[in-house]
C-alpha cells in the first residue's frame, strides 16, 4: 500500500481519505506562506493533490508540486495522470 492505515490525509474531499483507509484532514483556504508555517499543526501524514485543490488552492497546490523537488518537508510519493489530463498526486509530510 502506498500510505499506512489511519494515515491522516489532506485533501478538499473526504471521500479521497476514505477510500485510502485513511483519516480525513481539511485542505485549507490559505496562503502558501501560512499554510508552511502551519502544517505542523494540521497533523496531516499525507496530501492528496487533484483536480478540485487545483482548482480551489492553486497557489499552495503549485508551491507544495514545487517544493517536493527543493524540501525536504515534503516528499513525493506518486503521480498519476487520468483519462481527460487529469493529474493526481500523493505527498508525504516528513515529521
């Protein structure tokens, strides 16, 4: 599998969390500068990044993509490209 079970999981949408087994964690409505110096705080093991956090988070959705390749906060574990370009990815928050 590719997260544990109960992992918590950052997403727009719990039925993503669901489906992985996982614990649902809210995707917030912040900047990109808030959302790094809380991330700590939401408690997420992962976030999932789809076609609604790109559309509804652009800013934290691009800069975390971004920073997966320039921190070591943020890892990625997997992309995925769908039918009709959607793309999916899965990131590990490093504790």
């Amino acid at each position: 599998p590719l997260i544990e079970p109960n992992a918590r999981i950052m997403t727009r949408f719990n039925i993503s969390a669901w489906y992985a087994g996982g614990e649902y964690v809210n995707f917030p409505l912040v900047s990109w500068e808030e959302f790094v110096k809380n991330i700590d705080n939401y408690k997420a093991d992962y976030i999932l990044i789809g076609p609604a956090e790109m559309s509804g988070r652009t800013d934290i959705s691009m800069n975390l993509l971004k920073s997966t390749q320039e921190n070591k906060k943020f890892r990625l574990v997997k992309s995925a490209r769908m039918q009709g370009s959607f793309e999916f990815y899965l990131v590990k928050v490093e504790k």
